[in-house]
C-alpha cells in the first residue's frame, strides 16, 4: 500500500482561507466492492452544499421556497459538511464553504442569535430556537474539525442568549410560539421579542370535534404530537454538550429545565395505547415520529451528562416504541403513527439511538443498527444523473419505491448524518483493544475493517495498531460455524456475549473471520392506518421480503404507480439487488482514507 499525506492544508493556504479538513492519509488497498459509506457521503456533499449556501443562490427578497429552510434547517446542512470531510477526506469546495461561512456570520446578531431576514408574517428578523440549536451543532462540528476558538465564543454567546429567552415556570423551562401554522415560524423569537409567553399546551384542539387518535395532525405544528418536542427538543440537543466543553453552569441548569418540561407524562401521549401499558414513565407518543426522536436524542444526551438512568429507561422505552411502528427488520420508519410513509429524518434518528443506548449499554441495538443502514438508510438515497438531486434523501418512501428525483432538504441533512454516526461506530479504539460493531467497510487508524457481505460470510481486518480486538457477530449467524485466523493459524477465540475476542495481535495481522450466509423469508402482516391516513400507499398490503443475513435482496409486491399502481408513475423501484445473490464479493482497487481526527456526535 502507498500511502501520501493530504495536501489540503497546503491548498488552503494557497488559497488563504481556513483549513477545513484535518491532516490524514490516503492509499489504496485491494478490498471488496461491498458497502462502503464514504460513498453515500460523497455524493451527499453537492446537495447539502446547495442548501446551506442558498442565501447564495436565492437573495434576499426573492421568492425561493429555501428561504425559511436557511432558518430552521440551514446549520443542519453546515453540521454535515465537516464529517463528509472526515469520513473521505475531500478537499473540495473549500471557497465556497468559506463564503456560506460568512454568509451565516453576517446573520448573526449582537446578542449571539442567528436571525433570518422577515418574511410572511415574520415582519421583522427572526430566530428559530430549532435553528439554534442545530447551529451549536454546526459551530461544534467546526471546532472539532478546525481548532478554531471562535466557534467556542460564537457557542457561548448563543448558549448565554437562549437562556436569557427561555421562560422559567416552576422548576422547568420551555419556549413559546405563535400560532402562525407554519412550520418554519413556530417556536421562533422576533428580534424584538416574543409577542407570547404562554405555555405551549399538550394537545392544542382546533375544534371541539377533532378526534384524536394515531393519524391526528390537527395542531400539531403547536403541540405535543410534533411542534413541543422537535422544536423545543431540537433546542435543548446543544446544551448537555456544550456543557460538558464549556462547564458552564447556566447551561446544565437550562438543559435540566428544558428536560424537565420535554418529559411531562401529559406530553407523551399514545392515544389508543392499551391501559396495561401504564405504569412507570414510557415516552410512547402519538404524532410525527421524528419530532419525538429529536427530543429523545436530546434527553439522552442529557441523561448521559448527569447520569441519570431513570432518564435512560425513559429514552429507551421511546426508541422500543419507535420500532413498533413500520418495518423495523429493514429500518423503514413512517413519518406518522398512523404508518403513512418513510421519510429520511426518522431513519436518521433511529440509527442515532440505537447506537448510543448501545453505547451507553442501556441496550444492545446493534442489529437495528445494522439491518437500518444496510437497508432503508442506503435505499432511500438518490442515485441519479442529475447533480442537484444525486444524493439527496427521499422525502417519501414506501417499502418497494420512492418518488424519483425526490429529495427532501430536511432528510438529505439528517441522514448525512446519520451514515457518519454509522461509520464512525463500525469500529472503536480504546488502550489497545479494538471494538468492531459492524461488520461494514472503514479504513482507520487502528485496524482497517474489510466486509464481504452479504456476498459471502466473510470479514479480514486489518491490523496496525491493535493488540485486541472484539469482533460482534451478527444474529442471524450461528456461533458454532464460526472459524477465525489471524494469518494462515486457525485459533479458537473466547466469546463475550455476541463478541469474538481474538488477542495477542502483532502490528500488522491479518485476522479472517468466516462463517455461512443465511438466507430466510418474512412475511410483513399489512400495515394499518387511522383517521386521516386508512387508504394510503402502504396501508393493507402484506409485504415478503427476502434476506440474506441482514442484508434485503428482494421485496414484493411491486407496483408501477404510487399508490398501489394509480398514482404517479414518477417512481424508483427500491431494493433491485439481484447481484447480492451471488456468493462471490467483486473486488476493487480501494482509494482510501484515515483522518487524523474524529468529529464527536455525543457527549464526550
């Protein structure tokens, strides 16, 4: 393998902006052709590019519809853009990163909050306290990757800011809204000040006759089936890590206010959840499912700063309901309760919990994780020849489709993410053992993980530093078929629960582990709906899917329209994977890249 080191940093200084990647290593190694998520990363960069530079693109006063999205979603598309760095080492763009910088420094206020300029009803210059959250996030991501204080002052000074705006009642805290019925203006604090301070209520009714039940969405941009927990949840997501780089007691304090009010029982309503499943605390909803995860995440990130495992058991009994709803085996998560169809940010969160609950070791969802991305995270991403749709994330998706050239500037974000939380948790390092939670493609500074599935129940790691390494089989595999060697010496390693642990590793083993491929057929019972959502493109359709290991090779029955072959024809046929079949992995010459540095997604 020849290895060079990176010139990024030499460019940047050529071009006399900023380093915005770290120092790492290429070199190019013969690998299976299989899942590699740098590749999901690299096509992602143009669109999320697009999206964060729109003031760019669209100026201000013109009618663009991504206007109101640089307020709320904007720092989302700025957070991802470090991590694509780091997962592929791209160098590209630095410029025009530097210029969407400063574009999002002009709209910074003296106070420390980001505001978007008026529009609609927002008469004046507005501040999303979603937005503000995501944008400690993005500034975070930056420090990480750049070493530069200013990002930490710029975090301070907006973490001081959403305190002094936050209304204390009680022993909690929370943040008004309007009752403008838009979701980019609810839950956003004019450059005057809030116009009202009142409560945000549980459920707010629109009507006496409203019903209320698992498809429900009437107010729910105010209340607790979307607006309180994906706003005032995605506010709180800053606060437990800013504290834990700045120690900063206000803002441990707010974050445990905020919680406080986040995990009222009032606000975890599941309406026409059976009585037996009272009891303790559970955080079953009804309601958007990704609004609710964005609080959970929140929360946990906050139980993992005060150590608080009730709060743990509360986030865990969230995430175990989540699952409930659509296909879990393959990750596909609906938009509604009420089972209506996939849209990416769930997908996104759901290999978010999974991965730091496991981590926490309140669960082990490792599977989930792994069946999430193998499948749905990697299917609903666009491929296609168009630049600004190719690798986007699909706003919509049934099991077997998704409309085509479809991307969703909330989702592309989110799942951009999430594929980095994936990779980044493929393989661990920590005084000389290395930890292999996915049997995925990474190359890293420890060992490089090389998998050949599904095609063949195989995975060669690669050494460099490690003098042990855990290696968690899958499931669906059977202990007892398992061989290993490191070299060309079969050894019998111990096991730890679903971990292989192989010792005395030298600085450059070569460590096989193979076992047989499963293949098995489900049977999905025909998902339901209720109240505004009975005959949707899911609903009542009993799905067979066909795997092999983890990984789905078929899915039926197909349909040529979206809704049930009468809709648009406009589609995707997803899961077309007849080369999996195959029980040979393709091999490649693998350009491949380790970064000096990690970008922390959680609490450190």
């Amino acid at each position: 393998m020849k290895a060079f080191a990176l010139s990024l940093i030499a460019l940047s200084a050529a071009l006399g902006v900023p380093v915005f990647a770290a120092g790492g290593t290429f070199y190019e190694d013969q690998a299976p052709d299989t899942v590699d998520l740098t590749d999901l990363a690299e096509r992602a960069w143009e669109p999320l590019m697009r999206w964060a530079e729109d003031r760019e693109l669209y100026p201000r006063g013109s009618a663009s519809p991504l206007a109101p999205n640089r307020g709320v979603l904007g720092p989302k598309y700025m957070e991802a853009l470090p991590m694509i760095r780091v997962m592929t080492g791209t160098d590209r763009d630095i410029a025009r990163e530097q210029a969407m910088l400063a574009g999002y420094d002009e709209e910074t206020g003296e106070d420390g909050l980001f505001y978007t300029p008026p529009l609609d009803q927002m008469t004046e210059p507005w501040a999303s306290v979603y937005g503000q959250g995501r944008m400690m996030l993005a500034w975070m991501a930056y420090y990480h990757l750049t070493k530069d204080e200013k990002y930490l002052d710029r975090i301070a000074k907006m973490a001081e800011r959403m305190r002094e705006i936050a209304i204390v009642k009680d022993d909690y805290a929370y943040y008004p809204t309007e009752l403008i019925e838009n979701a980019y203006f609810v839950f956003s604090i004019r450059k005057s000040g809030w116009k009202r301070t009142d409560e945000p209520r549980a459920i707010h009714k629109l009507r006496e006759d409203q019903p209320l039940d698992m498809g429900n969405r009437e107010g729910h941009q105010f209340d607790s089936k979307m607006g309180i927990p994906a706003y005032i949840g995605g506010a709180l997501r800053g606060f437990p890590r800013w504290y834990v780089m700045s120690k900063d007691a206000g803002t441990l304090e707010l974050s445990e206010k905020l919680v406080r009010f986040l995990v009222k029982p009032e606000m975890w309503q599941a309406f026409g959840r059976p009585a037996e499943f009272g009891g303790a605390p559970r955080a079953h909803y009804s309601g958007h499912l990704h609004a609710h995860t964005i609080a959970l995440r929140g929360i946990l990130d906050h139980a993992q700063v005060v150590n608080d495992r009730s709060l743990m058991d509360f986030v865990k009994s969230g995430y175990e309901w989540t699952r409930e709803f659509g296909i879990a085996e393959i990750g596909w998560v609906p938009e509604w309760t009420n089972n209506n169809f996939c849209e990416g940010c769930q997908i996104a969160d759901v290999v978010a919990l999974a991965i730091h609950l496991s981590d926490l070791g309140v669960g082990d969802y490792w599977e989930d994780v792994d069946r999430t991305v193998r499948n749905q995270l990697i299917e609903s991403q666009q491929v296609c020849d168009l630049p600004d749709v190719n690798g986007k994330w699909a706003a919509a998706a049934t099991p077997t489709m998704m409309l085509d050239r479809d991307g969703s500037s909330c989702c592309t974000p989110n799942c951009a993410q999430a594929v980095y939380y994936a990779w980044e948790s493929i393989i661990r390092f920590n005084a000389g053992r290395a930890t292999v939670n996915l049997l995925l493609n990474r190359a890293s500074p420890w060992m490089d993980v090389h998998s050949y599935l599904p095609y063949e129940g195989k995975v060669v790691l690669k050494n460099k530093q490690a003098e042990h390494v855990a290696v968690r089989i899958p499931l669906w595999v059977d202990k007892g078929a398992v061989r290993c060697r490191v070299g060309e010496t079969s050894v019998d390693p111990a096991w730890l629960g679903n971990y292989l642990l192989i010792d005395a590793l030298e600085k450059d083993s070569i460590v096989t582990v193979e076992f047989p491929m499963v293949e098995r057929t489900m049977k999905v019972p025909p998902l339901t709906g209720t109240h505004d959502g009975g005959a949707g493109p899911v609903h009542g359709i009993e799905y067979t899917i066909h795997f092999k290991g983890n990984t789905v090779i078929d899915i039926g029955p197909r349909f040529d329209g979206w809704n049930k072959g009468k809709g648009p024809k406009s589609i995707v046929q997803t899961y077309q994977r007849d080369h999996y079949r195959s029980d040979q992995a393709p091999m490649k010459t693998k350009r491949q890249y380790v970064s000096d540095v990690l970008i922390p997604w959680q609490p450190e």
